[in-house]
C-alpha cells in the first residue's frame, strides 16, 4: 500500500525521536556504568576511614546548657552513633573560662575511662570554642581529641561581648584579651587533632564574623545562618557529623 508524502514524514520523525531517545539512554547508562565503579569504590574507600564509635563531647556557649544539642545528637544518631556515645558538658557562663576548660579536661577523661575510648570528638559552639581551644592548647588536650569542630565559635572573639563585660568569661571573650591572645599565638591547631569551623556573615553574635576561623582548620564559609539557628540546621550538623567519622 503507497503511503502519503505526509504519513511517510511521520513515520520518519518517529523513527528519528526513537533513535535520538534510545542513544541519549544508552549514552546516559553508559555514563552510570562508568562512575558506578568510581563511586562504589570511593563508597569503600570512605567505608573504612569513617569511625562512629569514637565518643563526642558537645561543649555550648555562652548561656547555653546541654539542651541545645537536642537536634545534633538526633543528626549523630541519624549518621551512625550510639547515644550512648555522645556526651554534653556543662560549665557555668559567668565564672572563668580556664576553669570551664579545666572540668571539659575531666570530663573528657571520664568519657574515656567510660567508653574506653582512646580519644574523644569534640563539637563547641560559641564561647564552648575558648573553652575547647583552651583546653587543647594550654592543658594539652589534643592528645585526647581526634577532631575539634567549632561552630560559630569565638575563637578571636566577638565585640559583642562588650555588652557582659562584668563577667570573667565575657572579658576574655573580647577581642584582644590576654586570653585569646593565649590562645591565637603561635599554632592555633596544635597536635595531629583534625580541626574544622562553621562561620556565617549572618551570624550576628560574633564580631566580626570571621573570628571563628582557625589557622590550619577547614573553614567553612556557610552562606547564611544565625548564631543559634546553627543549634537546629541540621544540614551543617550533618557535615559535622561526617566531618567528625572522617
């Protein structure tokens, strides 16, 4: 049977959108095929680096208690740990930060003789990052700590501590105190501890928000977050969280 001029276009373009949709298919398996391997392997390789067994120490900020890492131990419990494997210190806010870090070094100690662990995990926010820096560099804590994350800490402090200067703790949390110039001189990431922060222009706390960076850590520029919001978004905590099992 002859067949129309129109109908026998027809017939060809389908023919050709079939070919072209079969190719792009087989063109975008093959792709898969390809990476699966690469991606599997990487899979492995991450497989046997990634530790969740290693105890986490939260350490909170100025005001702070150990409510505010409800939402992290979720996201630590969603990544892989026991909950009986993460821990929250507490210290009082207006007394003297190296006091605060002298009780962070026994309880650490407790969590290892609890656990049995050699070393521990430690995510701070805020002022918890003077009280965990010092305790690394000045009691030598690194020695205990396989990873120091700091969340919006006040590692070079924050002018906004001017507004409490009638504690010890919001004095040394000024910029240029005697205290964090302890703690910024020389290496500021002492020892074989991987360290890494979070900071945000949005942060609105510490001032300048750079303050949080540490020489020799991996910073991270997160794009928009406030000084508490961190306490809840649960997509940082999840780069924590694998930060803390690499």
């Amino acid at each position: 049977m002859r067949r129309s001029p129109r109908r026998l276009l027809g017939v060809l373009a389908a023919a050709a959108a079939a070919f072209t949709l079969f190719s792009s298919a087989s063109t975008a398996g093959a792709a898969d095929s390809a990476s699966a391997p690469a991606a599997s392997v990487s899979r492995s390789a991450s497989a046997q680096v990634l530790s969740t067994s290693t105890p986490v120490v939260f350490v909170h900020g100025y005001t702070g208690n150990a409510s505010n890492w409800v939402t992290a131990k979720s996201v630590f419990q969603l990544n892989g740990w026991s909950g009986s494997n993460l821990f929250a210190y507490e210290y009082d806010s207006y007394g003297n930060n190296i006091t605060n870090a002298q009780g962070l070094a026994t309880f650490v100690n407790n969590v290892k003789a609890q656990t049995g662990a050699s070393k521990v995990a430690i995510v701070n926010h805020s002022m918890g990052g003077l009280v965990s820096q010092y305790y690394l560099k000045v009691l030598g804590g690194n020695t205990s700590v396989s990873h120091l994350a700091s969340i919006a800490g006040a590692n070079h402090g924050t002018t906004y501590a001017g507004a409490c200067l009638i504690y010890t703790t919001c004095q040394q949390m000024y910029p240029g105190s005697s205290f964090i110039s302890q703690l910024t001189s020389g290496d500021e990431t002492p020892g074989t501890t991987k360290y890494a922060t979070w900071y945000s222009a949005c942060d609105g706390i510490i001032l300048p928000y750079t303050s949080t960076k540490l020489d020799g850590a991996t910073n991270n520029n997160v794009a928009c977050q406030t000084h508490i919001g961190y306490l809840t978004d649960t997509v940082v905590l999840g780069q924590i969280a694998r930060f803390v099992a690499s």
